[in-house]
C-alpha cells in the first residue's frame, strides 16, 4: 500500500456507504486506505494512549482487510468495517500487554522505579489519559462519536454490537471520564487552580 495521508481534507465521510467501494476491487482499498487511516489511526491512539502501539495495530488492521476485502459485504460503510477490524486488534493487543506486564512487575520488585518522564507527562492531557483508561470499545464509542462523527448505526456497526447498546455505553463512558478528572483533580475549590478543574469538566461535559 502507498504512504498513508492524515490531511482531514482527505479523510472519509464515517456515513459512506456501499456504493463508493467494490468489494476486492484494488484501487478502492487504496482509496479506503488513505481516507480513513487517520480516522482509525486516532481512535486507536485514544484507547491504547500509545501512538507507536496504536500504528502498530492500525498497519495490522488493514493487512487483515486487504486479506477480506473480496469478501466485504457492503452492510455498512467501509471505514465502519476496517474500524472494528482495528478496535479488535487494540484489544487483543492490550490482553497480550497486560499478560507481559504481570511477568515485567514481577521482576521487578524490591526495584525501585524511575520517575517518570516529565517530557511525557507534560504531554499527556488529562482528558486523553482518562479515555484511555476507558475499558477499550468505552474509550472507542467516544471517540467515534466525539472525535469522528458517527452515528449511532455506524458506531455499532464499527464495535460489533446492537444499534440500542450504543445510547447506554456512551452515557457510561461519559460518566466513568467525569469521576475520572474528579478523582484527578479532587473536589472543586476556589483559588488558582478553579479555572482549571472547570474547564476540564467542561470537555466532559460535552462529550
């Protein structure tokens, strides 16, 4: 496959639907390719909070549909399809991760840990550390909706659940990102650091 392109002047419409593509046909995959590698690319980065990791599986998602894409059935659109094929590939990849970090703890222990990178820290927003912590089609319905637009129809489609779960698993992601920044920032006070714990609260909010 080419070199893929992030521009958003280039990405799909989430709602595209059969007619744009022909299952197995070569030059639509590179199409499907470069329109919603970035989409997908971001959705993984959410969930995984690890850009490398989520290239990673992104790269291996699309492999695994240029293998199906003779078989494509055009039920919904495209992008919806090789996203399901890539959030699979997140989770199986955060199982295996957690699986070797059982044996990294153990290891470790009685070893003190280094302080953290405060590079990485300064880059980590609060609002993506806590969608990341989401468990992972929680940290995807979010970013689906809120960061790419889809529907409701389209979000189950990409998760491989019903259309009426969606509304439920939302609302719980939402809520679960709202203790999370309270528990980060403690309980609203006055004083200096007011103007930031709202503002936090209100990128919740409008998720």
């Amino acid at each position: 496959m080419a070199a893929h392109s992030t521009s958003t002047s280039t990405l799909a419409d989430p709602t595209d639907f059969a007619t744009s593509y022909r299952p197995g046909n070569e030059a639509d995959f590179e199409r499907l390719y470069q329109r919603s590698y970035g989409r997908i690319l971001g959705t993984l980065t959410a969930m995984l909070g690890d850009r490398a990791a989520a290239e990673d599986c992104a790269q291996d998602a699309f492999e695994r549909a240029y293998k199906k894409w003779a078989t494509w059935q055009p039920l919904a659109p495209a992008e919806a399809w090789v996203h399901r094929i890539a959030i699979n590939a997140a989770v199986s990849y955060q199982r295996k991760m957690r699986i070797r970090e059982v044996g990294e703890v153990i290891r470790r222990i009685g070893r003190p840990s280094a302080a953290p990178d405060p590079q990485v820290l300064a880059e980590s927003g609060d609002i993506a550390a806590a969608i990341a912590a989401l468990p992972p089609k929680q940290a995807a319905a979010i970013v689906l909706r809120h960061y790419h637009g889809y529907t409701n129809r389209a979000i189950a489609h990409a998760l491989g659940i019903p259309e009426r779960t969606v509304a439920s698993r939302l609302l719980s992601a939402k809520m679960r990102l709202r203790e999370s920044l309270k528990q980060s920032y403690g309980p609203q006070t006055a004083g200096d650091g007011g103007g930031e714990v709202r503002s936090a609260q209100a990128s919740v909010a409008a998720v």
